[in-house]
DNA sequence: GCCAACGTTGGC
DNA sequence: GCCAACGTTGGC
C-alpha cells in the first residue's frame, strides 16, 4: 500500500468534480511528464492519494483511491503517455494548505514542498500520517 | 501577470 | 552528447 499526491488545477478539474462522479472512477489524463507518469505506473488498486488543488486554494482538500492501474491515456495518440484512474473516497474535514505543509518541520521533505511542479508524487506513510492529523482525521 | 524552476527539443 | 532555446507549471 503507497500513498501519492495527485495535483490538479481546480478551474480545470477539481475535487468537486471528481465527487460529482458519483464515486466512479475518472482518467487522471493529461499528465506529460514522465517522472509523473513513471509514479503512476508504480501506483496499485486500492492505493491511496491526496487531491490538492494548485493555482487555487494550494490545499490538500480530499482523499482519492486508484480505482484502475496504469494503462493509455485516452486523451492523446501519443503511445508514451499513459495514466491511472482514480475514485473520490472522502473530503477532508480541514483541508491542508501548502502554508501549513512548509510550515510543518515533520512535512519539510514532501514533494509537494520542494519540488512544485511535479502533479504526480509519492507521499511517505509518516508524510500521509501528518497530513492526516492536520486534516482532522 | 510575472518570473523562477524545470523539462523537452533540436541544432550542431 | 552538449547546450541553447523554448514551453509549461505553479507560487507569488
């Protein structure tokens, strides 16, 4: 069982909109990075990840599960690309800001913190423990 | 809207 | 295989 943040751009798509899937799960798409891509072919079913919208908000507002392992992104002809897809499992009752994350010594190592563009990223268990404790859950 | 960081592309 | 040019992301 890993965990991963996944990032999106809330006027693009956001947790609102995945919740509004009903639960089903949505085609993470669009990622052309290869060292988002190369996570997300690491990632298994039943994985667990944070939803953090970026641009708007910069806070961890949800909790996803990868619902369907890696395989073609259905937005490109482009055979390089591929993605998982991912289901809404809950919000967080206090959504984590990046303030808060760069503000957290345990959380000074986090991806999220150091290396800002990447949408894709592995989060440790003890980096997912804290967010979790700062979420309220 | 600007700019820094970073990744990719393409000429040599 | 190097490196300059360019494009994109995302914080501010």
């Amino acid at each position: 069982m890993q965990y991963w943040l996944f990032k999106s751009e809330p006027d693009v798509f956001g947790w609102d909109d995945l919740v509004a899937k009903g639960g089903n799960a949505e085609e993470w798409n669009g990622v052309r990075n290869y060292q988002a891509r190369n996570f997300m072919r690491a990632m298994k079913k039943g994985d667990l990840g944070l939803f953090y919208h970026s641009n708007i908000g910069k806070e961890a507002v949800g909790i996803v599960e990868v619902a369907n392992e890696i395989h073609p992104d259905s937005t490109t002809e482009d055979a390089r690309w591929e993605c998982v897809d991912v289901k809404a499992v809950k919000p967080l009752p206090k959504p984590v800001t990046l303030d808060q994350a760069k503000a957290e010594p345990r959380l000074k190592n986090m991806a999220l913190v150091n290396n800002t563009r990447l949408s894709v990223q592995p989060v440790t268990a003890e980096e997912w423990a804290v967010v979790m404790e700062l979420a309220g859950l």
